[in-house]
C-alpha cells in the first residue's frame, strides 16, 4: 500500500481549532478478562489499532492475547470470495506461582477513548502488574509495556501464534491455502506468512526490551525475572492499492507455499519500523502516540448532564441496568458517541485501506461477510460521522480506495448499459471518468455493478460521501483530485440509467436495496422502475455535481445533460397513508414491500441525503409517516439510520429512545455494535446520529440543538462539531437553549445560525 501521509489543509485548520481544550476521559471498562474464545474476541475484547493493523486486548491473567488484523490480509472464503482472516496471536504466557486469574485482586482492564490506550491490573501475590498497550499511527507500531510492582517478579514467554494454517491446493479448495514460518532470535520473533490467494506475503515482527533476561527457545521468547519490558510490534504485506489489484471475477492464486524467503522490501521497512521504535523507547512512542491521538480525539468533546455519575463502573453492568432496569447513564450514552470516533480514528488514517465491515478488526477464519466493503449501505454509513464530527481526514483512505477501484468498473457500467438497453457504452474519450458501484468491494475485488437487489442509487449513496467532503471542509486540493471526478463520473452514468417516463426521468431497472414484494412467493427482490431510492439519489448527486459545477465554472456535456433532467427526477412522491412512497406503484403504506424492512431506503433524501429538509414541511411530515409505519424494530446499524432521520426529523426523545434500544439491545460488552454479528458501522451510525440532535446544516443554515432530547436539555455542551461551510461549532445550552456559542470559520462567511427554527445572533464569529 503506497503511504501518503497528507492530512489536507482543511483538516489541519480543524485540528488546530481548540489547542488548549480539556479533555474529559472516557473508559470502556471490565473487571474480568475477556473470554478467550471467538464470542469473547466479539464481544469482550478491547480493540486498540492503527489503521494498518488491529489488535484485540483479551487481558487475560495467565495468559495474554493480542490478536492481530493486518487489513490486508485477505484470503478465500466458502462463502464470500475474499475473506479477511485473522492474522497472528500474540500471547504472553506468564509464570510464577499462582499466577491465574482465580488468585488475581484487584483486577481490572480498560480502554481509555480519548488517549487509545488499553491497560490491564491486577495483583497476584503481593506483586501489581500492569500492562499498557497501544498502536501508534504515526510510528507504525503496537507498543506494550508490562510492569512488576516488585523487583524481578515479572517472567512470561511471548509466542506467536498463526492461526487457519491450510494446505495449498487445487481443485474445491483452492486458494485457501496458508503457511507460516514463525523463527525467535535474541530478543526479537519474526512471523513470516504465505497466503496462497494472491500470493500474499506478510511479514511481522516483535522485539523485546526488558531489564530481565531475554533468550529465545524454539520459535518463542523467555522473558525471566524482569521489573518491566516492552514489547513493540509491527507488520505488513506486499499488498499495493492501485487500479490493477482489482479484479472482476477473475481471482490470482499461488500454487507453492514459500515462507522461507520474507518480500524482502517489506521486511526490511517492518524491521526499520520495530528498531526506530524501540530505539526511541516507550516513553517516547507514548508521547507521539497521544499528540497524535489524543489530537483527533478532543477536537470533540461532549458534555450531557449526569456523565460523572457512572465514570467508574463496568461497561456490562451500565448496558445491563439499562436492558434490564430501564436505567439510562449519560456516561454510557457520551462514551458510545467517542467510541465510533475512537474506531474510526483506529481504523482509517490517511495511506491505509478504508474501515470495513468489522473496522480494522477481525479474530474470525472466515470474517462475517469476508468483511467487506458493502455499498448498500455499511461502508458509507462508515463514513457518516467523519465530517460532522471533525475527522475529515480519516476519510481519504475510502477516497483513495474508491479512486483505485473505479476504473475496472467500466466493463460493469458497460454491461448494466446492454443488460438493461440503455444505450451504447461511451468511449474512454467521450467518458474518461464513467463508473459505477454495486455492493461488494474486497481490497482485490470488485463482485459486480448495481442490480440484484439494488439499483443503481447506490452510486448517490457513495458519493454523498464525497459531497459532504467539499460541503464541511471546502477542501480544494480535494474537490480537485476526488471529489469532483467520483461526482461527475457518477453523473455520466447515472444520467444513461434513466428513461423518459410520461416526461420523468426514472431509473429503467430499479430496485429499492433488499427490499422484496411480500407478495411473491417465493421471496425475491422487487424490480421496478424509479423507485424512491433511485431517484432521490440520482437526484442528490446530480444536484451535487451542478453545484459543484458552479464551483469550478465548468460546464461540459455531463453538465448539460444532468441540467436537462435534474427537474424531471421527481424524488419524492407522498401516497395515500401520507407516507413517502417507497415504489411509485405503492398506493397505501406496506401494499408491496415487507413493513418494517431494516432498510429505509426511501428515506435516504433525509439522512444522509438533503432533499428532505426543513424547507418542504410537507416530505418532512411524510418522511415522519413513512419512520413511524417502519417502526423501531431493527438491527444494529438500521436503528442506526432510524436515529439519523428522527435527528433530522427534529425528533431527539425519539432519536434518544433508539440509541437507548441500541445500547440495552444491539450492543457487547466492549461496545462493539450487534448487528448480530458485530459490525462497526452501526457504531459510526449512532455516533453520525448524536451529533445530527446537536447540530444541522443541511438546509442552507445553522441550525443549533435541532433534536436534542428532554433528558438532556438541563444542561451541557458540546465543543468542535462540524457544521457546512468549513464551520466549528462550540454550544453551551441551559434548558435547552443555547447560552454560548462559538463559531469558527472562514473570512467574511458569518453564517446564518437558527434556532428551534428562529433567527439566532448571539453567537461569537471567530475568523480563522
Ligand atoms: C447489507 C445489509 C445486511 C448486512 C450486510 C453486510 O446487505 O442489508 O443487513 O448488514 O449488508
């Protein structure tokens, strides 16, 4: 993967915003170790990461595991083509007498949001030990540090474990095959990988630094009679992100196994990586650590009334009163807002792939849907919280990611032209840019284009990213490079998907994502034509690109044809229930789709869309109609979506209502979000949605505390929300008014601020 460490200029002014801001300091928190099984990797452990690599911290007592996820390391999966698999156990296996976790005091373990540190304590035998883990983004490493209380007492045996190690073979099981060749020397272990799909190579690499004695035996180390020692740890593979990695159909596979040479290049950066690192010492790696970290983490903080309450109690046990006593903690509710920044900062930084299904994380052989990038919904909804809530930059990797795989997607857009009869496919000179996207992306795949079960809105869905992106950070070097060619390529295929339809330009195949007729036994999705979804997103990027056109003052032949069409789309249609129609066949609510399908696919022109806004009264009431007949009864990342719309909606008790169903009901322990299984995007969904009840932009104004909800109106505040027009909001409110407000943004650009829907001027406009 090339790295490119280019946090945009934008970015920068964000983050320079509030040097000096306090942070408030949030844990997830067990005072047992976490199960040391798949379902304790899913819903105990503690994932700290880096974007290039995740770890999960078990905190085991006798024996410690720090499960790796290189992303990617990919392999075949039976199910989905491409599988991100576990790539390494790290353990630490400790001696001494008595040192189990039934004669441990005192223990406790943790993960602290706003400085990504992972710590374990517990005493056994008079002797304290502690255990601090972090990865570091800028320096490329996982450090780990273990401490005695007591001279001497600390002795362990660090082992790396390769897991799903397979023959390579031909025939049914081809490409799963996997070999390791794991080698200790001195104080350092080498892990050596061989995947037999793509021939990927990893290479990773430990190294301790101990003040007891450090000697390996067989393919481990021996730590003996330490006071403290460290361990750094990094990793790569031979992966490259660009264009030609992708395949369509197609796969590459190796037929012999070779560990017994590394990818030279890679190990040798691996190994300058660790021995910088631990050169610098932990101490140090530590301080670059937080400034960076920490850096993106409290440019955001939020502060709702009665968070000190529970500061110290268990994770579990504040999920559990909820689910079981109906007993909400602020606590609770603040940290799981900072965990899906937490998880987006550990998992998508500038120069690594994007956040997938799972994050940067996955303990699993065969990852729940080979944790992939899927566009009908989850890897955008990855996204929803970036701009909003001040991590612009963790967004280029998606950017690059999508900028690498759009050109093989033109013999899709070619075949979904003949296969639906929608003219020729254009030249590469009439059409440089021309792509499209179905679902699944793999960092080595693209399965297919729009179709099946999803029409070709998806595209809108994506690259609402995109827009976002120039919307909140006016970044040009951005609009440039990608937001502009993802929306106008986007418009070139979109404007060819649609027909004239009694003077409309519907989308000819059409199909609202996942949504079936419950009428058609058997079950199989619904195909129409100009479905909401379709044409809301249509709509949305082909708006997007003329305003974008009107940015540079360009106005070439995509331009005019998305200017001949944007008027006829006719996005939303209210029906005879008052809701907004999901098909322009439905006449009452739920006559063709299943009731309260998980996805609100017709409501995407209000969340994340901005179609449906303030200024039409009458698709908002209609968009109410449609939420309420849907209902509240979903999974993890639709309760998600839920909570963005009754945000929009203006709605916060109901916005509230399902972020307390999602924490008593769709969430572990470790706050990992239950779809079920677990998958991140529902963690980045409710945290987009919190921010959406505290601040709105959407409909050409400022609009302070849109939603915010009866529990949290006595007091509280939140500091370095994003709003549109390169724009920093700080607001203190006091019964659920705002008291002060601060607004940072550019020259000359005061904004138009509004509350509960009135003007609003009070507020102090610093120019920066
Ligand atoms: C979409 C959703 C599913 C699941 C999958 C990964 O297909 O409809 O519920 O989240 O993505």
């Amino acid at each position: 993967m090339h790295i490119m460490m280019r946090v945009t200029a934008a970015a920068m002014v964000l983050a320079v915003a509030f040097p000096s801001m306090a942070a408030d300091v949030h844990r997830i928190m067990a005072r047992v170790p976490a199960a040391d099984d798949i379902k304790g990797w899913e819903k105990q452990s503690y994932p700290i990461g880096n974007g290039w690599f995740g770890v999960n911290v078990f905190g085991g007592v006798a024996d410690e595991r720090m499960q790796v996820t290189e992303n990617t390391f990919h392999t075949k999966g039976r199910r989905y083509g491409c599988n991100l698999t576990n790539a390494l156990d790290i353990r630490m296996r400790f001696l001494g007498d008595g040192h189990v976790a039934t004669n441990a005091t005192g223990y406790v373990r943790s993960l602290e949001l706003e400085t990504g540190l992972s710590r374990v304590s517990y005493g056994v035998g008079g002797v304290e030990y502690t255990r601090e883990a972090f990865a570091s983004y800028l320096d490329r490493v996982m450090a780990v540090r273990l401490v005695a209380s007591k001279k001497g007492a600390l002795s362990f045996d660090l082992v790396a474990d390769t897991p799903f190690l397979r023959p390579f073979k031909d025939g049914k099981d081809a490409a799963r095959g996997r070999a390791a060749r794991v080698t200790a020397h001195d104080s350092e272990i080498e892990v050596v990988q061989h995947l037999q799909y793509y021939g990927i190579k990893f290479y990773g690499l430990l190294k301790v630094v101990s003040d007891g004695t450090v000697a390996a035996k067989g393919s481990s180390l021996e730590v003996r009679g330490a006071t403290e020692a460290v361990v750094f740890f990094s990793c790569g593979t031979n992966y490259r992100l660009c264009p030609e990695i992708f395949v369509v159909g197609k796969k590459r596979f190796s037929m012999t196994p070779d560990v017994d040479k590394p990818d030279a290049e890679v190990a040798a950066k691996v190994r300058a990586t660790v021995e910088k690192a631990a050169a610098k010492g932990y101490a140090e790696a530590k301080k670059t650590h937080l400034a960076d970290f920490s850096g993106m983490m409290n440019r955001v903080v939020l502060d709702i009334p009665g968070a000190e309450k529970d500061a110290d109690a268990e994770s579990r046990a504040l999920i559990l009163a909820l689910r079981k006593k109906k007993v909400p903690s602020a606590y609770l509710e603040e940290t799981f807002f900072q965990y899906g920044r937490y998880l987006l900062v550990s998992s998508s930084r500038p120069g690594t792939l994007p956040a997938n299904l799972q994050g940067v994380w996955s303990g699993y052989d065969e990852a729940p849907w080979g944790s992939g990038y899927w566009h009908n919904i989850n890897v955008q909804m990855n996204y929803w919280p970036a701009f909003i809530t001040n991590l612009a930059e963790c967004f280029e990797p998606y950017a690059e990611f999508n900028e690498a795989f759009r050109p093989i997607t033109r013999s899709l857009v070619a075949g979904y032209l003949e296969r639906y009869k929608l003219g020729e496919m254009p030249s590469a000179q009439e059409s440089p840019d021309i792509w499209c996207i179905g679902t699944a992306v793999y960092p080595y795949e693209v399965c297919g284009g729009p179709g099946v079960h999803s029409g070709p809105g998806t595209g809108g869905l994506t690259t609402k990213l995109f827009a976002d992106w120039w919307d909140y950070t006016r970044d040009e070097t951005a609009l440039r490079r990608f937001i502009w060619p993802v929306i106008h390529g986007m418009s070139d295929f979109l404007c060819r998907c649609v027909k004239d339809v009694d003077g409309k330009c519907l989308s000819a195949f059409s199909a609202s994502p996942e949504q079936h007729d419950w009428r058609m036994k058997p079950k199989r999705y619904y195909h129409t034509v100009g479905c909401a979804f379709d044409q809301q997103m249509i709509w949305e990027n082909n708006n997007d690109l003329l305003r974008l056109a009107a940015v540079l003052g360009t106005n070439d032949a995509v331009v005019a044809k998305v200017k001949s069409q944007i008027d006829r789309y006719d996005p939303v249609q209210i029906g005879e229930s008052g809701q907004i129609k999901e098909y322009r066949e439905e006449k009452k609510y739920g006559e063709i789709g299943e009731r309260h399908h998980r996805h609100i696919s017709h409501l995407v022109g209000l969340y994340p869309g901005t179609l449906i806004n303030a200024n039409h009264p009458d698709w908002m009431k209609a968009a109410k109609v449609a939420l309420d007949f849907r209902g509240d009864k979903s999974t993890g990342w639709a309760l998600a979506h839920r909570m963005n719309c009754r945000a929009r909606l203006g709605d916060g008790d109901h916005a509230l209502k399902l972020l307390r169903v999602m924490l008593a009901e769709r969430t572990y322990d470790n706050l990992w979000d239950a779809h079920p299984p677990y998958q991140i995007d529902g963690n980045f969904g409710a945290t987009s949605a919190v921010a959406e009840m505290l601040l709105q932009s959407q409909a050409g104004f400022v609009d302070l505390l849109p939603a915010l909800p009866k529990d949290w109106s006595s007091h509280g505040s939140f500091k370095g929300l994003c709003a549109r027009g390169r724009l920093v909001v700080d607001c203190e409110w006091k019964d659920g008014k705002p008291v002060s407000v601060t607004i940072r943004g550019p020259k000359g650009a005061r904004p138009d601020v509004r509350f509960a829907g009135a003007k609003f001027d009070a507020f102090n406009y610093i120019e920066q």
